[in-house]
C-alpha cells in the first residue's frame, strides 16, 4: 500500500490517497509529538473510492502530529501539522 496525503497540513479534516489499493481495512493513528495517540481511525476501502476522509479532528490542540497508516503488516508514516 502506498499513500498520498492531500497536504501535510489540517484544521479538522485530514485526506489521503491510496494507491493501488485492494479490498481490505485501513488503519489510522494520529500521534502527538510525545507518541501519545490522540485519534484513530479505522475503514474498509475499494479500489473504485481510493480516497479516504477522515473528519472530526477540529477538538485536537495546534501542534506536530505523526500520522500513521497500517494495511496489514505494511505500514507508512506522515510528519503532519495541524494549524489554525
């Protein structure tokens, strides 16, 4: 699994990309700058919808934030800021 984030920047909502994605669950971890985990997300996703929205992060304090993408044992990280 590969994964492209729409902008490594968010006030409430975060979008990324999946490309080549197969039929199967996606796992999300949003992390604070200490590895506390702040959200999660969890989704099953198709290929014919390869974009994935994830909303409702508008109570999260300004910062530096890691987020996290498993599909299985693949996993992939962004450096994410979320900013006024």
């Amino acid at each position: 699994m590969i994964a492209k984030v729409k902008s490594n920047t968010f006030i409430d909502t975060l979008q990324f990309e999946l490309v080549a994605p197969s039929h199967n669950s996606l796992k999300a971890v949003l992390r604070d700058e200490k590895g506390s985990v702040c959200s999660q997300f969890e989704t099953i996703f198709v290929e014919e919808e390869p974009e994935v929205v994830w909303k409702g992060l508008n109570d999260l304090p300004y910062g530096i934030y890691t987020l996290e993408l498993s599909h299985g044992e693949e996993q992939i990280r962004f450096r994410m800021v979320k900013r006024v």
